[in-house]
C-alpha cells in the first residue's frame, strides 16, 4: 500500500448513528406480547442490516492489510493482521483489512448481537488467549482491542492453542 492509499483510507463509520439505537416504536412495540415483539424484531433486523451493508460497503472498498496504519499504535502488523483474521473469518467480513481506528463495535456488529462472543471465540481459538471484552473495550477502537489481545497473549499459549487443535 502507498502512502497515497493510506491517506485516503479513513475509519469504518454510519451515516446514521441512529441505526445501532432502537427506535420508539420499536421500543413501544416490546410491550405488546407475540406480536408487538415480533413487528419489534423485524424493525431491529432491517435497521441492522442496513448497519452491517454499510460496514461492508466500506470494508469492501479496502484494497488490502493497512500494513503502514500500524506502525504507530505500538503492536506488529503481523500480529494485528492475525487477529484481523480471525474476526473476518467467524464473523464473515468481506475481508480482514481493518484499521486502528476501526471502532470495534461496528466490525462486531451482527444480527444477533453475539460478534462479541465470536470474537472472543475467534481469539481463543487462533491465538490461545481468553479475552474477555468489557463495554469499554467493546466501545473502543480495534486497535485498543489488538493491544488488548496481545499484551495477554504470549507464545507457550499460541503452541498449547495449536497443539491442542
């Protein structure tokens, strides 16, 4: 990637914050049993559907790794790019090119609202570790998160991970 291409590249972000927050009909609906939740349900899945085309949207128009973002945030690219990895795969992304300042909720983001636990899952399962995801850490960046992972992550846990699968 040139220097130009990383110039250009900017977070993932939602033209409508609006679309991770239920709406008042969506929370008036939630009173009515059968259904109120489901007429609710339905609105929730379109709303982060439209969400999670638009994360995708962006991720798509990534070319590839942003190798040079890293180099200030204070871990391996390579390491970085593993963890990158991993989440694209559980979580089905279009691709693994995430920058530091991705917000971590949006690359998360998924119907069900479990991409916290596949993430976790994904962790566990690649690197060895066990990651526990606070509401702080969800509402950070994926570079604080890839900190996260690697100041708990070390090399005797990545060989018993892989000796283990």
């Amino acid at each position: 990637m040139t220097v130009m291409q990383a110039e250009v590249l900017s977070p993932l972000s939602l033209d409508e914050e609006a679309l991770l927050c239920s709406g008042i009909w969506e929370n008036r609906l939630g009173w009515f049993p059968v259904v109120g939740w489901l007429i609710a349900g339905l609105m929730q899945a379109g709303r982060l559907e439209r969400a999670i085309l638009a994360v995708h949207d962006q991720l798509e128009r990534r070319d590839c790794f942003p190798t040079e973002a890293w180099d200030d945030v204070g871990v391996a690219s390579a390491d970085a790019e593993r963890v990158a990895l991993a989440i694209a795969d559980r979580l089905a992304l279009p691709n693994h090119h995430f920058l530091p300042e991705d917000p971590l909720r949006l690359l998360l983001l998924d119907i069900d609202s479990l991409g916290y636990l596949e993430a976790k899952f994904a962790i566990g399962e690649e690197l060895g570790v066990e990651v526990e995801i606070s509401e702080r850490l969800f509402h950070s960046t994926f570079g604080d998160f890839v900190r996260h992972v690697c100041a708990n992550w070390t090399p005797d846990a990545a060989m018993r991970s892989s000796a283990e699968g």
